[in-house]
C-alpha cells in the first residue's frame, strides 16, 4: 500500500519538477506563473490593465491576420451554397449567365464589403444617434462567450457598456475597451440581460441571452399578449439609450418560451455601428 | 552558403503539432463552437495531451502555457483559466508518461478521461469562483464528451504522423 503511494508521489514529483529533454521550464514554476498571473488579473490594477488592454490589442491583431484564411475558406462555402441554391432554382438561365458569374466570383467579396459599406454610411446619415462604424475583427465563440471583437477602441470614444448596432438594430454592448480594439457581448450570450419595452401594449420585461440564436423575454406581465409585437430598449439601466430596435417577439410553444428573433442575425454581422450618443436634431436630419 | 533544404523541412514537420496548437488558440478556428447543435470539441486538450504524452520534445511546457495565455485573451477569459487548465492536463500526461511502461490506445484513452475532467474541472472553479462568467454546464458535458469520443481518431492520425517524423528523421 505504501509503495504504490510511494510510486504515485515520486511520478508525480517527477512530472512536476522534472524538465526533461528540451524543456526549458518544469510543469511546478510554470502552474506557479500562471496563478500570479490569475490573481493579479482578478485584482484589477490599473497597471495590469493597461498592460492586458496592450496584450489584448496586439493577440486581436495577429488573430484577425492569421484568422484570414478561415475566413476566405468561410466566405467562399457561403458563396458556394448561395450558388447551389441558385443553380437549382435557374437551371436554365445558369448556362447564359455563366461567365458573367466567373466574373461575380472575383468581384463578390468586394461587392458584399462596398454594399455593407454604403449601409452603414446610409444609417450614419439617418440614425439618431451619434455613432462609430466598426468592423468585426475577430468572433470566435467559446462554451463561455458569444462575442465579436471590433477595429475600434478607446481612440474612437468607445466606452464600457456602449450599444451596438448592425443595420439600425441592437446586437450587443461593448463589455472590454482597449485603444484599438473592443469586445461586443452579443444579446444571445448568457451573461446578457438588456431591460426592454414590448411595443405596441408599453409591456416591461428583460431580454435575456440563452446561449442559443434567440433570447428570451423574463419578467413579462401576467397575460401577457405578444401578436405582433416588437421588442425595443427602455433605457431603464441608465446605461444604454431608449428606443433602439432588437426584434420580434415568437412564442416557442415546444419550449414554452417567449423568444425574440433579432431583426439583425448575430451570425451574420459584419459591420457594426457604436453609439456614442444621442444626436441633436440638427445633426439628425 | 547552401541552405539546407532538408533540414528546414524536417524541422518544420517537427514542430507542426505546436504550430497547430498555437494556430487554433489564436485563430477563428471554431474547435469550441457548436457546428451542429451539441457537437463541438477541445482539440487543444487532445493535441496537448497526445503529443506530452509521447513526444515531449515536441511541445514544450512554456509554449503550452503561452498558448493558454493567448486562448485567454481571444476568449475573453481571466488571464491564467486556460494556461493552468492546459498544464494540469500536461501535468497528467506527464504523469501518465513516468508511470506506465508501455502505453497503449486503452491506456492513453482512459488516462484522458482523468485529464480532461482534471482540465475542465480548473476552468469551472476558476471561473465560477473569480468571475461573473456564466456557463452552460450541459454544453461543456458535451464538450467533455466529445474530446473523448474523438480522442482515438486524432490518436491515430498523430500515431501515422509521428512515425512518419520519426522515421524522416532516422532516415
């Protein structure tokens, strides 16, 4: 009994300590970095802020460069099932315009970005609010968090908690700030909760993210009716601005659930808008 | 000077499952990410594991530790959650590695199910303890579930390559 003890603790002291060939460090200082590390991030120190916020911008960089290829690989399965579906629909039509689309195919990425563009440029005009149009950089999902990464940070204005739009539509709120850089946590994510008003009845309620594609309503009044009903922000956190736009409200009756369907595809976001403000109503015409 | 051709290729064949591992942690690759409903996996653990388990030559503890670093800062987690969760799972791969003689798929399989129980479990209490993350328990079950189900396809693929390197480099 007390030599298998004896053998457990020695490969155990051994897998610690050990370095081995070509390890320039042993497992023990290694596990020891990485708990100074986690306690001095959890202490939130201004100077290990600073210092993550500088680590931050420069991973998200290298992530959106070396994220290039998935993306090119991603774009070009999108453009591929767009074009199944529609050879299936214009068998006919296809064989004319065929070299038409070899020329699509070399433009497409260009001509989705200019059109994404000209929405945003649009709603800068139209909008009610002061914003920053962004790019999304990064969005790589985890078990943990439903976030996007954005091309603009501090050096825009950008600050905590901040709403987030995609074609005049809330999609999140920013929850990280570096210079260069920002996270958006999107209304999907479990950790979202966004207080809001249910048109046309004035109903109060929390959207809240359930990990999926669609959040759902809490704290809805009794008898709550929801035919055509659109989902809008209050305002009531004092934090994000009244009356932007979110989605519809859907009974899921397998689930028993009030879901919203965003207006805008979390999925799908490409370019976003950044409130920073309302505007004056000189400004908004 | 002639450069060496040769060389160059067979330490870049080499050094391909760290350039792997640190590519999925700083890339969009979505390894974590839910393609069909509940269907995702953790290749880090998997590529990890194997490759401390038998050929630490290969991966090194300090670019493991990196590599969780850097899956913090894509991931938004606090700094530290993934290092620690990637060195625990070294740690018993290590251990696994000075304990057995003679390791097969069983064995490595098994031993697997203590490391990423070991690797998940550091990740939940870091972050259910020190942060207002939350998490949904029954994906990261998925999540588990699949890394082991998978474990012995990339066991077998990783087997092909490092004979291959092996034998590449006593050619």
């Amino acid at each position: 009994m007390s030599t298998s003890r004896d053998d457990f603790g020695i490969a155990i002291r051994s897998a610690l300590l050990q370095r081995g060939a070509k390890q320039k460090f042993s497992l023990f200082v290694l596990i020891l970095v990485s708990v100074i590390i986690f306690s001095l991030d959890n202490l939130n120190l201004k100077p290990v802020k600073i210092l993550r916020s500088i680590i931050n911008d420069s991973i998200y960089r290298v992530s959106a460069v070396s994220s290039s290829p998935i993306k090119f690989g991603s774009a070009s399965k999108d453009f591929f099932i767009n074009h199944l579906s529609v050879y299936k629909e214009n068998e006919r039509l296809k064989l004319e315009i065929l070299n038409l689309k070899k020329e699509q195919l070399n433009t497409s990425y260009l001509e989705t970005e200019n059109k994404k563009l000209q929405e945003i440029v649009q709603l800068d005009k139209k909008s009610p609010f002061i914003t920053v149009g962004a790019k999304i950089m990064l969005d790589k999902n985890s078990p943990y968090l439903n976030s996007a990464i954005i091309n603009k940070g501090s050096n825009s204005n950008i600050k905590l908690g901040m709403p987030v739009l995609s074609k005049g539509n809330l999609i999140g709120r920013i929850v990280e700030v570096n210079f260069i850089s920002s996270r958006i946590l999107l209304l999907n994510d479990l950790n979202s909760r966004i207080p809001v008003v249910i048109s046309p009845n004035g109903d109060q309620a929390i959207l809240t993210g359930a990990g999926r594609k669609r959040p759902i309503l809490e704290y809805l009044p009794e008898n709550f009716q929801f035919e055509q009903s659109n989902v809008y922000t209050s305002g009531k956190d004092g934090v994000l601005l009244s009356g932007i736009s979110i989605g519809e409200v859907i009974d899921n009756q397998e689930k028993q659930r009030i879901e919203v369907r965003l207006f805008t595809d979390p999925d799908q976001i490409f370019l976003v808008n950044v409130v920073l403000g309302k505007s004056t109503d000189a400004e908004a015409m | 000077m002639a450069i060496n051709v040769k060389a160059i290729k067979e330490t870049f064949l080499r050094f391909l499952p760290l350039v792997l591992l640190i590519y999925i942690c700083i890339s969009e690759f979505h390894t974590q990410f839910f393609y069909w409903k509940i269907f995702s996996f953790n290749f880090q653990f998997i590529i990890i594991y194997y490759w401390i388990l038998r050929d630490p030559s290969i991966l090194g503890y300090g670019f493991v530790f990196l590599c969780g670093i850097t899956n913090d800062v894509v991931l938004s987690l606090p700094l530290g959650t993934s290092a620690l969760s990637y060195l625990f799972i070294s740690l018993v791969a290590a251990y696994v590695r000075n304990a057995t003689v003679r390791s097969t798929l069983f064995t490595d399989w098994f031993t697997f199910i203590i490391a990423i129980i070991i690797g998940n479990f550091i990740t939940y209490s870091l972050l259910s303890k020190f942060s207002e993350i939350q998490m949904q328990y029954i994906l990261m079950f998925y999540n588990s579930l699949f890394t082991f189900i998978l474990y012995p396809l990339f066991w077998a693929l990783f087997e092909i390559y490092r004979r291959l390197i092996n034998l590449r480099t006593y050619d």
